[in-house]
C-alpha cells in the first residue's frame, strides 16, 4: 500500500465508491487476531517432530503442513497429528487413494 498523493486522486479525496484507503481503526481484535474460521491458530508444521510442541495445545492450534512437503512425509505428519488430537488444515493435500487388490 502507498498513501496516494495524487492531486486528482479520488481515492486520496475519498469519493463515493472508490477504494477507502486504510486506517487504525481497520484492525481487528486482538483477542480473535490471527484466529481461523474454525477457532484455532495456525501452526506450520515441516517435520513430525514439530509436532511435538502442539502435545498441549491441540485445543488452542490447529496443524498445517508446510507446501514444500512430499506426500510420505505428509503421511507421518498427519498420522502423527491424528494421535496427538491435532485438527490438520489441509490433510487431504497430496494424498493418493490407494488401491484395494
């Protein structure tokens, strides 16, 4: 964002339907700050063991797993999370139906 500072600016003149340009006040609560939809936080989680610090904490955060994760790795994170009781955002990510022989 930049101020704009334009003389013909209708943002900076703040006409009717134009972009409103942010302010203080904008912010949200600090109680619900960085909270998702679903009421935890997010935790970004790269290996299993960082699971670890979440032991606790599986009522207050939610697990996500890093996007540069492969799918075996992915496997033991969201195994190990369903043993901790740890919500994981984006489980299904990778995932392959395996096949019934």
């Amino acid at each position: 964002w930049r101020k704009p500072r334009g003389i013909d600016g209708r943002v900076r003149r703040k006409f009717k339907g134009s972009t409103i340009i942010p302010n203080i006040g904008y912010g949200s609560d600090k109680k619900t700050r960085f909270r998702l939809k679903n009421g935890f936080y997010k935790f970004l989680v790269q290996s299993p063991a960082d699971l670890e610090m979440l032991l606790m904490h599986n009522e207050k955060y939610c697990v996500e797993v890093a996007h540069n994760i492969g799918a075996k790795k992915r496997k033991e994170i969201v195994e190990r999370a369903d043993q901790l009781r740890l919500h994981v955002t984006n489980r299904f990510a990778r995932l392959r139906a395996e096949e019934n022989e």
